[in-house]
C-alpha cells in the first residue's frame, strides 16, 4: 500500500518538520499486519514528497479472517488487502503520523497552522461507488479530485475495470485537516475494516472529523459507512456532530439516522392523510435560540463571543437587527479565520450587517484584554469545558472582573445527561478536548461561587430536552448585575 503526500511550498523540505520524519532518512515502523515505511523520493526547497509504504504480512492478514467468512479457503491464497489502501492503510498513518494528526509542530508552529499546497496519490483505492463517490467526498472538503478506475489488466481491456481507482488529491489545505480526511475516508470508499467496530470507534471519528465532518453534505453517508452501518454507534456520532461548533441549522438529530426509505415504499405515502411531522431542531440550534432569547430579553444592545470558534452565534446575532453590535474572540486564528469567511468580512461592497461587526479577533482568555470590555454581555457558549482547570480562575478573573459586562450567559454540557447518548462509553466525556463535563450540581456550585465573588446574581437554564432523571444535556448559567 503506498500514499504520496507532495508539497511545493517554498522551503519545500520544511515538510519533514510536519510529519516528524527526516528527509535523509528511511524509517521504519512494526505494525500490527506488517510493516511501514516512511521515505522521501524527493525533497529539496522547490518540491518535496513523503511517501508512506505499508508492506502487509499476508500470513498475519489472513488469520484475522474467520472460517465463516465468504470464500474463506479461496481468500488464504488469494487476497488483495496487502495490495491496496484500505482501513491498514489509515490505522498505520495513525501510527506514524500521529502528532502530524494533532497539527502540532513545536519547530514550526506557525506552518502547521497554515494551508500548504498539497498533492496526495493513493496508486490503488477499492472504491465502492467509483470514482464518482471518490468525488463526492473529497470535493466538498475543497479538494480537486483525480479518481481513474484501475483496470483488471492493461493487456486485456476487454475484461473491464477493477473495482480500484488511482486517487490524486490537489489542493491547499492545512496538512493536518488532510491526513484526518484520508484516516477516515479511506476506510469509508472501501466500506470495510479490517477490524471490529467497537463503541470507541465514535470518538475516533468525532476525533478526526473535527472542524470539517460536521459541515460535511455526506456527513450522514461517510458516518454509517466509516461505523459499520452499526445503528446504535451511528445514532450517537450524528447526534455529536449536530452538537459540534459547525455544524449546520439542518444537520441530522441522533433520532433522524435511518436510510431514507425505497421510493416503492414511499409512494403512497400521501395517501394515509397523515401530516409529516417537522424535524427537531438540533442541539446546537437550540442553544444558539436560547442564547439569542436569554440576550434579547436582557436587552444587551452590544455583545462579545468568547470562544467564537467559527462564528456561528455571530452569524445568528447579525441576523437578529436588536443587537446593534457585535465581536467575536477565540484562541485558534484558524477558527477567527473561519468565523471571518463565514460573516463575509473581506468581501467587498457595502454590508450593514458587516459593519455591526466591532471586532474580530485572536486572543487567551486566561489573560486579561481590554477587548473583552465595553459589551453589555459576554457569551462563554461551550467554552468552559475546553478549560484545563486550573486555569480556570484565571479566566473567571478576565471575564467576570476586568470585562466584567453587565450579562454573562455560560453554556456547557450537562454530564448526567451523557447515559443517554448510545454509544458513548461509560465515564466518556462528548469531545475529547473536553478536560472536564460537569453534573447540574457541580456546574451550580461553580456558577454561585463566581456570581458571589464578583457581585452577579445567576440564574439556571435547561436547554434541549429536560430529561426528569438526567436533566437536559445543556446547562446554561445566565450572570446579570
């Protein structure tokens, strides 16, 4: 199995800093199925490629396969696993390229944080829907997407087309968003692992799907493909991807998962004089209405988003003529970035609803800012949780008593209610940069101390479906003074 992964960046070899891995070296690491090899055909400062080699233990390989397994006998002799890139293929990237995964580069941090122009072949891809579906999901990504189909035989056109593409991805993209595409989408064109899918799997795919899955038009398709089709596992990574920070108004709730049904079944559908029912909102959305609400109804006129990630409570509030204005601040300049694209600031042309816009911009909230100050009211909405705790003192500091705006609405998630999510392991947490998820009682204890501390009165708002034993999976404390 063999991925390319080229870039003609200036200081071309600075690629070797993003993946970890020399360019005068060939290294080589001991996986489960085989071995993989990374290794540079080319790298000087005009054009330079890593190459990812997993050579497959076929004797290993097929002992995974069980005796019950279609075609058993045939399939010892006769396997074309160690040959294209499949789930192995994702799992050993994984392996060697994890921190490269996580987008971090202490020697170039700033590199790692920027979209590079990129170049990725995959030789041999099983591609369950052809080059079409290869298309289908990488081209929204902003990817241009080569997929031709890999002959049976050149020597024999007549026997047709294999059921294998040669992929090319080219593009301009962070390097870590690109590896995080292939470890999920390889295994969803194949539509098959080489493992069993376990309910950890979910946070996997949460995981790697951060800040691109969510927003995905597929992201419904690649979800049951990339968990087996296992209803309960899929029922709650869509119900964590309408959670997420980019996720869109209409993304699916954990309820709404099931295959759309035939046509043939649907027909006569309009004939039973039953009224369709009107999807749930999802939760996200729901927060984003009940934030609005909570600041309409305190009368805030100006309002700052602390942990903004990609500004979509800003796109709401801009919608919304009763805040005259707003501003948004987050520690990731990718997700200002983001939040910038999405409210249309560099387009050109006059815009009223850009022009509310006070400011945008980076910035820590452990440390304190004078362009926290000066709103009537503060948004924390799922930001706390992201907080290591000892560091939140700090932040209850800059926002309750530098800023210290006359509204402060704190949302975050609600951990009784985490039983209710199908598939989240006991004691997991719903994101994995979540450093804490607070019970209702804990979650009160924190907001009556800070409230007390900084002269607030607060008040406790359920938001999504109020369970009568668990709560509602979103906690909101409303601080007013």
């Amino acid at each position: 199995m063999l991925l390319t992964i080229t870039t003609t960046l200036s200081q071309a070899s600075d690629l070797g800093f993003l993946l970890h891995k020399h360019p005068d070296r060939v290294q080589t690491f001991d996986q489960a199925y085989g071995t993989a090899h990374v290794f540079y055909p080319e790298a000087d400062q005009h054009r330079c490629t890593a190459a990812l080699l997993l050579d497959v233990d076929a004797v290993k390989l097929v002992r995974t396969r069980a005796r019950s397994t279609p075609d058993f006998s045939l399939g010892q002799f006769v396997n074309d696993r160690p040959y294209a890139a499949s789930s192995l293929l994702a799992s050993a990237m994984a392996n060697v390229y994890r921190t490269a995964m996580r987008g971090r580069c202490d020697l170039r941090p700033e590199l790692a944080e920027t979209p590079i122009p990129l170049e990725i072949t995959l030789p041999a891809l099983p591609c369950r829907g052809g080059p079409g579906q290869a298309e289908r999901f990488f081209r929204p990504l902003g990817w241009e997407v080569s997929a031709e189909r890999v002959p049976l035989d050149p020597e024999f056109p007549s026997w047709g087309d294999s059921r294998y593409v040669t992929l090319t991805l080219t593009g301009t993209v962070r390097l870590a968003d690109a590896l995080n595409q292939l470890y999920v989408l390889l295994p969803v064109l194949d539509d098959a692992k080489h493992y069993w899918v376990a309910s950890d799997e979910v946070d996997k795919l949460i995981r790697a799907g951060e800040g691109w899955l969510a927003a995905h038009p597929d992201r419904a398709s690649i979800t049951r493909r990339y968990l087996a089709n296992r209803r309960t596992l899929v029922r709650a990574a869509l119900g964590r991807l309408a959670d997420a920070d980019g996720a869109p108004e209409d993304a699916l709730d954990p309820v709404e998962i099931e295959e759309e049904p035939p046509a043939e079944d649907t027909a006569d559908a309009g004939n039973t004089g039953a009224v369709a029912e009107e999807p749930k909102a999802s939760l996200a959305e729901r927060r984003i209405r009940a934030v609005t609400d909570v600041l309409g109804a305190a009368g805030a006129a100006s309002v700052i988003d602390l942990g903004c990630g990609s500004g979509k409570l800003l796109a709401r509030l801009l919608k919304d003529g009763s805040f005259a204005s707003v501003a948004g601040a987050d520690v990731s300049f990718r997700a200002v970035e983001h939040a910038r694209r999405r409210l249309k600031l560099d387009r050109p042309g006059p815009s009223r609803a850009r022009d509310r816009v006070a400011d945008l911009f980076q910035g820590a909230l452990t440390y304190a800012d004078d362009r926290f100050g000066g709103y009537d009211a503060a948004v924390l909405m799922e930001v706390v949780e992201h907080i290591d705790p000892p560091r939140l003192g700090a932040v209850e500091k800059v926002v309750f008593g530098h800023a210290a705006p006359r509204v402060v609405v704190v949302t975050t998630p609600n951990a009784e209610h985490n039983v209710r999510y199908e598939g989240l392991a006991p004691g997991a947490m719903r994101h994995p940069d979540h450093r804490f998820e607070w019970t209702r009682a804990e979650f009160a204890a924190w907001a009556d101390r800070v409230a007390a501390a900084h002269g607030y009165q607060v008040r406790h708002v359920p938001v999504g479906d109020d369970d009568p034993e668990v709560g509602a999976p979103t906690q909101m404390g409303v601080f007013t003074k």
